[in-house]
C-alpha cells in the first residue's frame, strides 16, 4: 500500500516558500538598514504566518487516509477529487492506459508548475466505457515509482498500458 498524500511536504514548501522566502529576506535586509520597529513586526508576522503554513502542510503530510494498493488484477484507489470529493476507485488492469508522475529535475519541469502540475504528483489514465478519465491521485516519490515500477511493468505487460515520468 502506498499513501498518497505523505510526498506532498517539499513540492509544497517549494510553492509557499516562492513568495514568503524573498518577502522575509527583503524584510530582513530593510530592518538591518532602517532599523524600524515596523518592520520588525512585518517580519514577525510573516515568520509567522509562514509557519503556521509549514505546521498545517507538515500535518496534512502524515495522513494515511489516501493509498494506492496494488491487487491482483486491479489497482485500489482512494484519493481526493476536486469535484467529487473523496473517491474510491477500482480499476482493472486492462483499464489502465499510463501513469504519469511528474518531477522537477528540468527545466520542462518548473514550466510545468506555471500549468499547475505539482513536483511528485501522480495521474493515472484509464479507459471507462472507451473514453480515456484523466484522475489526479497523489503524490509519490521517485523511489516509490522504483519500487513499484516492477509491479507496474508487470502490469504493463498484461494492459499495454505506460509509464512516463516527467
């Protein structure tokens, strides 16, 4: 079983630390020069803010109530749809069209993040009644996909279904 949500700390703080990082060091470098006490509490209230952010990322990090388990002739899936809410999912293997997990290693991976596509998420495409559903199911790490990657090439094997890694 692997949970879906425990991956998606960094690509997180990587998104919140774009604007909070440069706002604290610019705040940092005008208190050393002006020496105002308003921009000490600026700064304050943003280390602040930002933390608090870090701790309720940190915590939604460890739930375990999103997973992947991998069956014999189907994938279990319980993952958070924007539109539906939370979704279970069973997907036989013959469904399966690819897995797709993106990472940020490149450049075509930072441009991805202006198409808001996230560092170590995961999509999975599967046919439902001939047309292809695109689902967002979570996160996962490159050594989780190393991990799995033998299950999933054996299912490859039996589907013709790929994975791509970006």
């Amino acid at each position: 079983m692997y949970y879906l949500e425990q991956k998606q700390f960094k690509p997180a703080m990587i998104l919140f630390g774009i604007p909070f990082i440069p706002c604290i060091i610019g705040l940092v470098i005008a208190n050393i020069l002006l020496f105002k006490i308003e921009l000490l509490v600026m700064l304050l209230i943003i280390i602040g803010v930002y933390l608090i952010i870090v701790i309720i990322l940190w915590k939604l990090s460890k739930r375990k109530n999103h997973y992947l388990l991998l069956k014999d002739h189907e994938i279990e899936l319980e993952f958070y749809d924007s539109i539906n809410g939370k979704v279970k999912l069973e997907v036989q293997f013959d469904e399966i069209v690819r897995f797709e997990y993106y990472r940020i290693n490149s450049i075509k991976g930072w441009l991805m993040l202006f198409s808001y596509i996230f560092p170590k998420c995961v999509y999975l495409t599967y046919n439902v009644n001939g047309e292809e559903q695109i689902k967002f199911i979570g996160y996962l790490d490159i050594e989780d996909i190393k991990e799995i990657s033998k299950d999933i090439k054996e299912i490859s094997k039996k589907t013709n279904s790929e994975l791509k890694i970006y």
